[in-house]
C-alpha cells in the first residue's frame, strides 16, 4: 500500500487507478510516447498525469536522458507499493478461484429422516473426497426452518413439500417426485393389487392410516405426508401420526393401517444470502449431480421392470 507520508499529503486523492496504472507504465516502458500508447491515452494527457504524479508524490519520479525516462529512487520505491495497490482494488472485483479441496467449513443441512437415505446416497462419499477439510452436519427439519435458513444457522435443506416457499428461499429440483401407497406384505389391500394389478379406493377407504407430519410446538407443519398429499383431500381416518418416516415400516408390518410416502424427497432449498456463496453454489451442485445419478438408476430400473 501507498506508504503514510503519501496518504499525509490530501493530494493523493486526486489520483485514479488509471493513473497509478499510468505510474506502473512509465516505469516499465521508460518512454512517454510508449506508456502513453500502452494505456490507450494521447499524448497530452500522458503529460498531465505525469504532472499530477509528480505534484502529489512531491518528486520528479522520471528524469530525461536520451533516448529514456530515468526512474528516480522516490519512483522505484513506490513502485511496490503501487503494484500491491492496484493487485488489492483487482480483487475486489476478481473472485479467487474456488477450491474444495482448499475449504475448511461446516455445512449445516436441514432434512427430514429418510433424505439421507433417499436423496444423499453417495453425496457424502463424494463430499469428504472432494472437500476432505470440510464436514457435514444433518439436522432434522423443525418448524422453525425458514428462519434457521436466513439466519444461517442452517445453510440449505432437503424439503419434502410442494408447497409455496416464503419471499427469499430458492430452490432447485433434484428428482422427479413420485409417491406409493405402502403396506404390509400380507396386506389384503398388497395381496388385490397382486391379483388384479388395481385398487380401488373404496378398498382404501376401509383403512386406517399413518400419518407422518412435523406439526411442532407452534402448530406450523413443515410437511404433511398422507393421502391429501396426492388426491388433495382426506380420505381415510388416522390411526397415527409420526414425526419420522423412518418408524413407519415397523408399524406398518404390525397393523393394518397404510401410509401414503414420497418414493423420493427431491426439493433443495436455500435462502437467498447464501445464494451467490461460492462453497454453496458447490455443494448445491454436488448434490444435484448426485441426485442426477439416483435419478438415472431409477429411471433405468423403471425401464428394465416394464420389459418384464
């Protein structure tokens, strides 16, 4: 940086960029005419810079002999300083180039129990390959996520609703959203559908069903997964709700109730703050090309039932 004897002087103010750049010419070329050339200006402009140079740094900075300007020693000690100036303004309007291998950073993601499983396979081990200074931490999602994501006490989340997002959240889609009506293998709803390759829901309207929700203290459900989910509307009476997705199969296998769950939970969203953040642009995109390889498995697994 300019040393405190030039900021000392109120002159310095008066100096653009261009002309410090003009400075740094003037030093390499030696020659008016060429430095003059070199930044694209006239003649006589090159002379008034070099004028106004010398005015705030108070030295004549180039000294004539033929046929090339001499620096001065006031010239060759600013011109360090000068470079290391013109570098620091560059940066600012330069990124540095992102490194993952470089990141040294937690990344706190919001899911729900079963995203890990349906939507992270394989992310993780990619993540600590690519970034093996970085770590993860899943939290489950609550009914305070909005305000945890702008606040950025969680930096993204996998959300398992369609419904609309508050003002400042983007999101990106990571799979194509399906849903399946789940029940025990013995089932009598499981042992028509193997029969008859349908179900009508008047046969599904005779059960009872899990229902899996957030609903927390403030009453504010996150999600809501059950047969609204898919028809719009309750049809069936509730037997019992639970808060993880993962308990579900257990009680399923018990009881003779259904449940209605999402195949995969393929929604990523984040707030606004975070979203020109080099490191989350990366990690967003790591996961969708994740979610691009689950995708691909399941849409070739499809392929391959339909064959037989």
């Amino acid at each position: 940086m300019l040393s405190n004897g030039s900021f000392a002087n109120p002159k310095w103010t008066e100096l653009s960029l261009g002309d410090l750049m003009f400075f740094l010419r003037l030093v390499e070329e030696k020659s008016l005419t060429e430095a003059a050339k070199a930044q694209g200006i006239s003649l006589s402009t090159a002379s008034r810079v070099l004028k106004m140079l010398r005015d705030v740094f108070d030295d004549p900075l180039f000294l004539r002999s033929s046929p090339q300007l001499i620096p001065t020693q006031r010239a060759f000690e600013l011109e360090p300083e000068v470079r290391a100036l013109l570098g620091a303004a560059g940066a600012l309007v330069k990124p540095e180039v992102f490194r993952p291998a470089d990141l040294e950073r937690s990344f706190r993601i919001g899911v729900v129990d079963n995203a890990v499983y349906a939507v992270m396979r394989g992310f993780v081990k990619r993540f600590l390959e690519a970034a093996p200074r970085a770590d993860l931490e899943f939290v489950q999602i609550d009914d305070h996520l909005f305000e945890k994501l702008e606040s950025g006490e969680i930096d993204a989340a996998i959300y398992p609703s369609s419904r609309k997002l508050p003002a400042g959240m983007h999101e990106l889609k990571l799979i194509r959203m399906g849903y399946a009506l789940c029940t025990r293998p013995d089932h009598p709803i499981a042992l028509k559908w193997r029969e008859t390759g349908r179900i009508p829901w008047k046969d599904v309207n005779r059960c009872r069903k899990i229902q899996v929700s957030n609903r927390g203290s403030s009453q504010y459900e996150i999600y809501s997964m059950d047969e609204k989910t898919v028809v719009g509307e309750e049809l069936l009476d509730r037997a019992i709700a639970v808060p993880f997705f993962l308990v579900v199969p257990g009680i399923l296998e018990e009881t003779d109730c259904v449940a209605v769950l999402p195949l995969l939970t393929a929604r990523l969203i984040w707030h606004e703050r975070v979203d020109r953040d080099p490191a989350m642009a990366w990690l967003r995109g790591l996961i969708k090309a994740n979610a691009e390889r689950i995708g691909d498995c399941l849409d070739a697994g499809a392929d391959d039932a339909e064959e037989q």
